[in-house]
C-alpha cells in the first residue's frame, strides 16, 4: 500500500498549525482506563529525496539513479500498563513487512520479552528508535553488521545502579521469512556517575549466528536507501558455519552537544576454506544549535524536544569507515563523510537534510559519488 506525496505533504503540515501558535496540546492517539491500561497506535511516515553526482563508471554510463520515494510507513497499535506489560504489533506497509511484535512482561527481576524485535549488535539499528536517528541512514559498518529483527525470547536487567544487561535467543525463522539461523546474543551498558546532566554511555555487544544455509553476505549501501547499489559487497560466501558480531559503543551527551561512536566486526567461520573478517566503525558529533539536550534512556539515546515556537535546529557530521576485502574475499573498502541539517518543527514533524561524500575502492574501480539526500518526516 502506497500513499500519494500529495497525502503526505499535507498530513506533514497538519501539526505546524498548532504548534507555530504556540499550542502545545499532545495528539490523541492513545486512552487510557481507570485502571492504568493504555490502548493506542504509533505511526512513523518518512519521505526521502536522493540526488547522485560524481558517479560516471568508465564506460561513461550512472552508476546510480535518482529517486524519490516514501522511505517508511510504520504502523504500531499497543496495550500497555506502566510498569507491568506491554502488547505491541507492527507493520511497514512501505516495505510490506512486519516490525516490532511482541510481548513483555516487567518484574522485579528485569523485563522478559518474547516475539519479533531488533536483535542487539548495533547501536544505530538495535538499540535506537528509527525515527531519532541523527542522520536518515544508519552507518556504514551498522548496515553491515546487523542481523535485523528475529522472533525469540530476551531479558533486560537494570535492578544495578548505572548497569543494563540484556540476553537474548532468536529462532530459526522471524515473520518475514527472513532468518536463516539460530542466534544467541547480549549486551552490557554501563553509565559512569556524572554531576548534572551529563550522560555516558559505554556499551559491549556480541552474537553468534549459527546458519542453516551456509551461506553469509555482507555489504553495505552509501548510507541513504532509495538506491539498491551496494558500492562494497563480498558476495555470497559459502560453507559458512556461523557468523560472529561484535560492538563497543561510547557516547557522551552534554547540553546540546552528543559524541557518539561505535566499532563493529563480523566473522564468517567457514571450515573448509579461509574465515572471513570484516570490521569498521564511525564517529559522530552533533550539536543542537538551539540549546536542546537529547534524552538517554535504558541505553538507548532519544531524540530532540523543541523549546520554541518554531522548533529547534540540529548540525551534525559523521564519518564512518568499513573494510570488507579479507584474503581472497575482495568486497571493497568505503568511506563516508556526511554532513547534516535537521530541522525538529515540533514534536511531530522533522525535515533533514544531508551531503555525503562517499569513497570506494572494489577490485580495480574506485568510486567516489557526492550524494544529496532529503527527507521529511511524520511521527506520532
């Protein structure tokens, strides 16, 4: 299911009405009973624009193509009782897939969740709400690494003062019929005690995926989404047992200012040929112009809540680097600057805008595009 640009554009500029005059009213769209339960949906619509210049291959022809194109339409319905559980389905009808869908219960001994969620490797993919992302795409060595969301069962304990932990098991197959193997996986946070508002996140996160096909891919696109060209990819590679992943995560929010950065690694374990090995990592600085500071919570960093009228602004650059050329496996290496602008009208509504300059190496073609990337985006 499609929506038109002309019904997005105008369900984008429902929200500023209100809140350029200063009404602050929260949108409608839970209830909640005398007892405590809340019934309500979630939605998050996103619209982008990807503009490409420098990709000319020798035999003078694009590398890639200019799109414009709804990035998501998320749906979320829940039922929820603070403290006690939550009931969540979800679906993107952009992509005709299933999200979040789940159950979880809260207890004294930490929340037990059991159904399809984002597996932990990947601080960008599994432990960040999609729609208070920095940038419009995630990292290189993020796109990379992560597994995605799978169907199984996990545990997060934070009864420790400035200490999360979480383990989880994830079955063979997920809603989408996307998994390929069982995987096991955990996570540690750790926030060092600050004097006032600061916060710092150091994170530890590793999985072992054991495949049923035997077969692994690994590649990455040069961090927007509209275009399928990978600019780096190993290819299939076969007989591999397991992959391995790891992240260390580090983050520092003062003010308006949040350092952020994460290393990741992959390992295909192929017993009758040569383990293949890939590693990358980003960093990133970012800076409310405005005066706002981001939210932290249970390791996961939130987004900006406008202080004016007229919304808060954001400048932001990344850079992100991946390696995937090990042995006889040559996938290419890339590197990416991205600068960034974004623009929190209100609590609803976002505009970003973002210049990457990408730089590949695969085999004997290295290919350096320039890429404009916009979006627009609705949540509630």
């Amino acid at each position: 299911m499609r929506m038109p640009i002309l019904t997005i554009a105008m369900a984008a500029w429902a929200p500023l009405t209100p809140v350029l005059a200063d009404d602050a009213t929260p949108w409608p769209t839970s209830v909640t009973s005398d007892s405590g339960v809340t019934v309500g949906v979630k939605g998050l619509f996103q619209y982008d624009i990807n503009r490409f210049a420098d990709d000319r291959l020798p035999d003078g022809s694009e590398r890639f193509e200019d799109a414009h194109a709804l990035r998501r339409q998320e749906i979320n319905l829940y039922v929820t009782k603070k403290g006690v559980f939550t009931v969540n389905a979800g679906y993107d009808f952009q992509a005709d897939a299933w999200v979040d869908n789940y159950l979880a219960a809260e207890t004294r001994a930490g929340r037990f969740r059991l159904g399809q969620f984002k597996t932990p490797v990947g601080w960008e993919d599994g432990n960040t709400s999609t729609g208070n992302l920095t940038f419009l795409e995630r990292s290189l060595p993020e796109q990379a690494v992560y597994e995605g969301r799978r169907v199984g069962i996990d545990w997060v304990y934070q009864g420790l003062p400035q200490w999360l932990f979480q383990v989880g098991f994830f079955t063979r197959h997920d809603l989408n019929d996307d998994a390929a193997g069982r995987t096991f996986a955990g996570r540690l946070v750790y926030n060092p005690p600050l004097a006032g508002h600061d916060v710092v996140h150091l994170g530890l996160s590793a999985s072992r995926e054991l495949r049923d096909d035997r077969t692994g891919r690994i590649r990455a696109r040069p961090e927007v989404n509209l275009t399928p060209v990978r600019l780096i990819d190993t290819g299939t590679l076969e007989g591999v047992d397991r992959l391995d992943r790891q992240g260390f995560e580090a983050a520092w929010i003062h003010g308006p200012l949040l350092l952020q950065g994460e290393a990741l690694a992959l390992q295909a374990i192929r017993p009758a040929a040569r383990d293949f090995h890939s590693h990358g990592y980003y960093v990133s600085a970012a800076w409310a112009l405005t005066g706002e500071s981001r939210g932290y919570k249970a390791g996961s960093i939130g987004g900006i809540t406008p202080r004016r009228a007229w919304g808060a602004l954001e400048l932001a650059l990344r850079y992100a680097t991946l390696d995937l050329d090990n042995g006889a496996v040559l996938g290419g290496r890339e590197h990416d600057w991205t600068l960034g602008l974004n623009w929190y009208v209100n609590d609803h509504f976002k505009l970003q805008a973002n210049l990457i300059r990408a730089f590949s190496d695969r085999g004997n073609l290295a290919l350096d595009p320039t890429i404009y990337a916009m979006r627009a985006q609705l949540s509630f």
